[in-house]
C-alpha cells in the first residue's frame, strides 16, 4: 500500500481563481468530443492540446487503461412534508432497517430544525398524476448533518430519484441526458452518488479503437461517496487520511497489472478513483493486491505512487483531496501552470467539463 508521509500543507498554496463560465454545466454534445490536455510528469516538454478522441494516438501498443465501474445510483429525492414543505433527501446508502421498514442513511435539506418522527413523501417530476408517492420518516439524527430514514420494506427508493449532480452544477432539475451522461459507458456496479467522471469521456468506439492500437483494459471499483463534494478539514490534513471508501481490484485487474509489467507497458489510472484503488492494493513493487474493501487513502504531495505510471483526469477544485492527488502525481508546480492555462484556454472544469492525460 501507497504510503503519504506526513507534511504540512498550506491549501492556500493549492487554491487559483476560476471564473464561473468555465465551470462545465452540461456535457459536450457528444463524449469523446470534449477537450484533453497532455502534460508529462518530468521535463519540460510543452503543453499539447487535442480532443479526447486522440487518446488512442496518445498510448502505446502494451499501455493498460484502469477504469472504475462503479455505477452512479440515482439517489437524489424530491418530495414534500407532510406540512407541504419542500425537502430533498440524499440517500448514502443502506444501514440496518427492521422486519418491517428499510432504513437508509442520507442528507436531508428542509425548513425548520430536524428531528425524528418527521414524515415526507418522494415521488417523481415526470410521475403519473395518478401516481403514488414514496412515504420515509426521519428515525434518527445522526452527527455530520445525516439522518436515517426509514422507508417500507422492499421499495427502491432510487426508483424515484435523480443523478445527484454536483452542488456546482446550478440546475434546479435534471436535464435530459443527465440520467444516461452523468453515467460512464462502463458503469455496472451500484453504489456511487458522484460519477468517476474522468471515464465520461470514453465511448464504445473509443474502446474498440484503443483495443486496435493493442492498449488493454482492466477494472476496479471505488464507490464514490459525499466526502468528494466536502471541503478539506482539519481532521483530514492532520490525519493524513480521506473519507472511507468501498473499493474492489479483481484478480483479473491484478494479472492484467502483471502482463503490463512483463511487457513494459504503461499502468494508466482513469481518474483519481481508479488511481486511489491502484495505490491502496499496491504491494511496493509494482504488483498489487487483489480484493476488496475499503479506502481513506490520502495522497497528496510527498506521496510515493507505486502502481499507476499515468493518469486521466478532469480538471478540479481548488483546495480539494482530488487536485492534491493530481499535484502529488505530477508537482505542484507544474499542475498549476496546467490549470492557469487551462482557464486562459477556455477548458472547461469539473464534472462535465474537459480532461487532462499526465504522462
């Protein structure tokens, strides 16, 4: 496992003025269309800039491509109290319910102060007039502004939900395509409300032309959970260590790390997540170590990277766990003069917006 030496670290150093129009609020009309930086590690070679769909060109015959194939539920509700108050819940996942009732963890955003017992029903913007809403009841208020609700027992309630589009993405509903592009092509295994959007960009025909130009490709899942859309804290950067994650390497990940070796190709993260799974099953030469479990893996500057030789990013927020990886990958230095030119460029930031391949 990747280990991060304890360093003081000033966020101000890692914070850079953003104007809002480069803050993508949509998707590019088609996927592999969006724009892609390419950056090297070491040297001073210049900054390219090209289209996604350039990638296969971009890696060479014997590269191995990492992707999470976490699947985003659709876990943002919308409802009323029973009072005709508005609320919107969420939901983090399940935890223990009862023989009659479901319960599930969430962030619940209402009027007037939270407690148990309050009663509120979800439903759909496109449901049926004659359509039945979903009924929860607060049962418990927990730390950290979470609550768990309590549900009937065998209901989906992600069945009247939305993708729970990042808080930077000013849209008071989902748009349509929200539900189909705020999904990678890969994605199939529930449990994320963030997308590992680094892998939004790939298209099927992307794939196919990648597997032409002899680059493999492999899994992992990190289910990415509400610590990626909060602020660094104290308690983080004393610790050295993130938000626990649920993550999963296959041995078929681990044998396919092992013939990249072999034949000195590439390990190629797409995106933090993927790089963060990588890093925590590494076993200090290259290998790594398959299975599953969970992360608080925190790299940041000073950390030592073991198994990822390059990676596939978005372009983050400032002061963020996700560009302190991007600066530990890269240097510090180098990824700000990235992202400065990045905005002079006009590339577009964050979920939706373009990428950045560092080689």
């Amino acid at each position: 496992m990747t280990e991060t030496p304890s360093v003081y670290l000033d966020l101000d150093e890692y914070d850079f003025e953003l104007p809002q129009d480069r803050i993508a609020q949509i998707p590019s009309d088609e996927r592999d269309a969006s724009r892609l930086m390419v950056i090297d590690r070491a040297g001073d070679a210049a900054i390219e800039h090209t289209t996604f769909r350039a990638l296969p060109d971009l890696l060479s015959p014997g590269d191995l491509l990492v992707v999470n194939t976490t699947r985003v539920q659709s876990a943002r509700l919308r409802g009323r109290r029973e009072t005709g108050g508005a609320v919107e819940a969420l939901l983090l996942g399940a935890t223990n319910g009862s023989d009659t009732r479901d319960h599930y963890r969430a962030l619940l955003k209402l009027s007037g102060r939270l407690r148990p017992g309050i009663v509120m029903t979800f439903e759909r913007d496109d449901a049926a007039p004659d359509a039945s809403g979903l009924e929860a009841e607060v049962v418990s208020v927990e730390g950290g502004g979470e609550v768990v609700l309590a549900f009937e027992h065998g209901v989906d309630p992600c069945a009247v939900g939305e993708p729970p589009l990042p808080p930077y993405i000013r849209r008071p509903r989902e748009a349509p395509g929200d539900r189909e592009r705020y999904q990678t092509v890969y994605a199939r295994v529930p449990g994320a409300v963030a997308a590992p959007t680094a892998g939004l960009h790939f298209t099927d025909a992307l794939f196919e032309r990648l597997a032409e130009r002899g680059v493999e490709r492999a899994e992992v899942v990190l289910h990415v959970g509400t610590g990626t859309f909060r602020p660094l804290d104290e308690a983080a950067l004393s610790s050295g260590t993130l938000h626990s994650e649920q993550i999963e390497l296959p041995e078929a990940t681990a044998a396919a790390i092992a013939r990249t070796r072999e034949r000195g190709g590439r390990v190629v993260a797409v995106g933090t997540t993927s790089a963060r799974v990588l890093e925590a099953r590494g076993r200090g030469d290259g290998s790594v170590e398959p299975g599953a479990g969970e992360t608080d893996l925190f790299l940041q500057p000073g950390a030592k990277f073991q198994v990822v030789d390059a990676l596939i990013t978005n372009f983050h927020l400032p002061r963020s766990s996700l560009l302190l990886l991007v600066a530990a990958f890269a240097g510090k230095e180098r990824v700000l003069a990235a992202y400065r030119e990045a905005v002079e460029q006009g590339y577009r930031f964050y979920s939706y917006g373009d990428a950045m391949l560092i080689r």
